[in-house]
C-alpha cells in the first residue's frame, strides 16, 4: 500500500455536510493544509466523495 497526500485547496463553505465531515475525518481544517494518508480503498474514497476541493499526489 503506497501513500498519498492530501492538500485542501479550496474552502468548504456552500458545501453538504456529509463533504465537510469527510473533509474533517481527512484531517484538513485550513486551505493550503496537507495530510499524508495511506492510500487504502476507505480514504481513497474519501478523496473521491471531494475530490473537487482537495488535491491528490502520490508518494513512497
């Protein structure tokens, strides 16, 4: 299982709440935030579900 890292890039304010939890059981609180996560199937979708407000990349 690789990692990942999970950036917020833009703010949660407008959005469901079922996306604000999800941003919250990631970890992120303030845009510009990063997390590293393992890249397992329940946070992968996680970022999936908010994908539209957070970036992704891989790394080792």
């Amino acid at each position: 299982m690789g990692k990942i890292k999970v950036t917020k890039v833009k703010s949660a304010i407008n959005r469901t709440k079922n996306q604000k939890r999800i941003l919250e059981a990631l970890g992120l609180r303030k845009i510009g935030q990063t997390i590293e996560h393992d890249a397992s199937p329940s946070i992968l979708g996680m970022v999936n579900k908010v994908s539209h407000l957070v970036s992704v990349e891989e790394t080792k």
